[in-house]
C-alpha cells in the first residue's frame, strides 16, 4: 500500500472515529437493549463468567446467549470505567469497518481511489450511526467482514489459519453468523451455474464453517431448540410486537439508512455483474448482498441488522461502479475531469450522507438522565427481595441500576407465557381499574411499579389511572414516579 494511500485511510478511520465519539458522548445514556450486555459484563469482571442464571430477569429464568463479545469488553473494562469502555471500543471496532473495506474493495477493483471511496461510504452509512448501542453487532460487522476479507485471499496460507481464528470468534459471538453461511450457499450456485471451478481450500473452509457452526449452536441453544422447535428463530419474540423486530420492507427508509448513491449504484453493480460483466472477485459479495436480502425478507433476521449488513456490502460494490466510471471517462473526450473526480464524488458522498447519519445517531432510542437516576435510586434504596414492574424495554435498567427482579425485559427466549406476561404488563401501564392491577400484582409477586418520562411518552399518559393514597406510597419525588404496591387482592376481599 503506497504512503500516500495509508495517510489517507488513516485520516479517514480517524475522522470516522472521531464522528462516532462526539456522537456518543454526547448522548449521556445507551440505547435500552445495552443494559443486558452491561450487566454481563460486569458480572464476567467480577466473577469470571455470565449470567446464564439470572435471578432478576423475569424475578428468575434461565439464559441462553454466546459470551464472546462480553469477554472481549471485559477483558477492555479492566483497564477503563465499564461504560466508558462500552462507548469506546464498539464505536473503534465500528470505525474498523473503513479499513476493512478498503482492503476488500481494492482485492476487488485493484483501484486505491475506488477503495478509499468505499471506505468513506462504510464509515459514514446512516444505519452504521447506532453509537450508543452496546451490542454483539458491534463485534458481530467488522468481524464478519474480516472474515470475509480473509476468504477473499485464501490463496495466502496465513489467511486460511486467521479466517477459522475470525470464524470461530464469530460462531461465539452471535447466532446471525448464519448470514455468510447461506452466502457461501448461494456463491456455491452461482459459481456453478457461471461453470467456476472453486478452489479445494475454498470448499473445505465452507465445509469447516458450516459444521463448527452448528456444533457451537447446539452447545449453547440445545435448551431453546428443544423447548420452541423452529420457533427459537422467531427468539419466542410476542405477536403483538414482532413486527417491532421484523417491519416490512420500505423503500424510503432504505434510502435514508443506506443512502441513496449507495443503494443505486449498488444495484447496478449486482445487475452488471450477474448479466454482463461477470465479475468473479465480485460473486461472493453479490452472494451476500442476496444471502442477508433472502433472510431479511423471511424474517430470520431483524430488519436493521440485515440492511446494515446490506449497506456495507453496496458500499464495497461502489468501488466497482467507481472503477468502472473512471475508466470510461478516460475513453472519452472528457478525460481531463478525471484528476478532479474523486474529490467530486467524495464530497457528493459525504454531503448525501452525513446529515442522515448525525440524524440517526441523535434518534436512538436511549433512557433520559431522570430515569437513568430514578433506576439507580431503585438501586440504592429498595430491599432486595423487591419486584419492580417497568416498561418492557426498561426491565434491563430494572436489572442493571436497580439491581431488583423485573417483569419482563426483551430476552423471551424460554418464557413460557411470555404472550400472556406482556398483555399483563401493558395492563399494569393501562388499566383504570385498580383491583385488576392489584390481581395482577399478586399475581406476579410485584411489589413496586415505575412510571417514566420514557412511559409518559409512549403512553401519552402522566400516570397510573388507578393510584390511590391507601395502597400506594409515593417513594421518589421527582419527575419519575416510584410507588410501593401496599395493598393485596385478599386484603381487599
């Protein structure tokens, strides 16, 4: 790689870093999901190992996840604050994503100018801008497309050692490696029906892949498998709110998350190659690009992490557009705005996409200061044997501040009422009537309920309907409120 071309990928992974960092530090709290990886964290730290058991989550189930991303940041935590770190290293790993992409674009294109571009659209995609989330995804994209790198040279015998070593961290870190499976599946077809001859190292890493795979995921998800059947990919997630993970596919709103230059370009580039170009290097990237459309579209995977993946892949497939573009402005009479093309495009890219992304950053979904200290205080002050009813999104802060049992958070796998519990809990927030709220109680052994700036919002509501003197004392006198539950449905009889 010349001088040259490292300062400037240089210069552009510490833009992006730089980008991210504002925009996490300058939203105080995490997204909501992040406190049940905070929490793992903490207690890997402390006692060497996850929660799998976890006596707070559901006032007591049992957990089933892959730990390798806790153990990465805990291995990182000992050397910063816990939350500092849970800002810093996913964002460094994310920003990792302009360096990865650059080298997969130029082993596609052989075009550093081509390359640096895509490494602008990888670090700058809009659906990238999810700074405050603390999440296996943050491991799970750079990892992956290292990975995919790797593959891309197995012709090197050290890249064949390092891709198992990124392949095995990946089959630990989440169930959604199953993307590249099926891309290896459909680069299989389709090299077969372009009649390509795949390498035997090619075939047998494949192979490799797919069985360690499923060892790894049987080992920790035997309990799941059993218990839901082929419902675990659903993650036992209710009816009610499925389509929260899944949403139908729109056109809009890809075009904001992945930008539009991207998308379109992208298109052409899956078109040109598959019909006419029939670019080799290329198949196995289309054959992602079709793997994670596939799964998105049967719902095996959630939304944003299939278009996320999508947008990084249409951003290395800009490189062929790029490269292409160059080369046929070379062959015309306007080969003198050649020198000054890549500086257009650059900043036309960056134009088109960092309002988008600064906007997606500032739209996460995170808890506000106020109820981020009401859970703390819930923490400092309750005694342990509490139960505390909170939204669902907020029953990891339950967990994570309060350190209390909560009702119901949004890890379902191996809930058993887990439909049953969420109409209840939604009851709790709603009703007006206080000897149903009260049975409920009861019935899930609840001793205190909250009732957030977060709940005020989403229920247009600013409080429980059915609160009264006699059976609820007030216990924090802010804006959130917090009350102990003193009444019993027998008492009432």
């Amino acid at each position: 790689m010349e001088l040259k071309i490292k300062r400037w990928l240089i210069i552009l992974f510490i833009l992006t870093l730089m980008a991210r960092l504002i925009l996490a530090f300058a939203i105080p709290n995490f997204t909501y999901d992040s406190y049940f990886h905070l929490r793992q964290v903490e207690h890997i730290k402390e006692a060497g190992f996850p929660i799998f058991e976890d006596e707070l989550s559901y006032g007591g189930r049992v957990l089933r996840f892959l730990p390798f991303f806790h153990y990465l940041i805990a291995f990182f935590s000992f050397f910063l604050p816990l939350e500092i770190a849970a800002k810093i290293i996913p964002n460094l790993l994310m920003s990792s994503l302009t360096i990865i992409v650059y080298l997969i674009s130029y082993k596609v294109t052989n075009n550093n100018a081509a390359s640096i571009l895509s490494a602008l659209v990888s670090g700058f995609l809009p659906i990238l801008y999810f700074t405050n989330s603390f999440s296996v995804e943050t491991l799970f994209l750079p990892l992956v497309f290292l990975a995919i790198y790797l593959f891309l040279n197995l012709e090197q015998k050290k890249c064949q050692y390092l891709y198992i070593a990124a392949f095995l961290c990946l089959s630990l870190t989440t169930p959604i490696t199953i993307i590249l499976l099926m891309g290896f599946l459909i680069y299989l077809l389709l090299s077969f029906l372009e009649n390509k001859t795949l390498a035997r190292s090619e075939l047998e890493l494949m192979f490799f892949s797919l069985i360690f795979f499923i060892w790894v995921q049987f080992l920790f998800f035997k309990e799941v498998l059993l218990a839901e059947g082929i419902g675990f990919i659903w993650q036992n997630i209710p009816r009610q709110i499925i389509q929260q993970y899944f949403p139908s596919f729109s056109i809009i709103e890809t075009l904001i998350l992945v930008s539009i230059i991207p998308f379109l370009t992208g298109i052409f580039v899956v078109y040109r190659s598959l019909f006419k170009s029939k670019n080799e290097t290329a198949l196995l990237l289309i054959s992602l690009a079709i793997s994670t459309s596939i799964l998105g579209w049967l719902r095996l995977i959630q939304f944003k992490l299939s278009l996320a993946f999508f947008g990084i892949i249409l951003s290395i497939l800009f490189s062929l557009f790029y490269d292409d573009l160059s080369s046929f402005i070379s062959r015309t009479k306007w080969a003198y705005l050649k020198k000054n093309l890549i500086s257009a495009a650059a900043l036309l890219l960056f134009i088109s996409m960092i309002f988008s992304a600064v906007n997606a950053a500032l739209n996460q979904e995170t808890p506000s200061d106020k109820d981020v200290a009401a859970f703390k205080w819930i923490g400092e002050n309750l005694p342990p044997e509490a139960k505390v009813a909170a939204l669902l999104e907020e029953g990891h802060l339950v967990a994570y501040y309060g350190k209390q049992k909560n009702v119901m958070d949004d890890k379902f796998n191996l809930i058993d009422d887990v439909e049953e519990r969420f109409v209840n809990l939604n009851s709790i927030f709603t009703t007006p009537l206080h000897t149903y709220a009260v049975e409920l109680f009861d019935k899930y052994g609840i001793t205190h309920i909250v009732f957030t700036e977060r709940a005020k919002e989403r229920l247009a509501a600013s409080n429980f309907q059915y609160i009264t003197v006699d059976c609820y004392e007030r216990l924090y006198e802010e804006n959130v409120k917090v009350y102990k539950v003193k009444c019993a449905l027998q008492e009432n009889v």
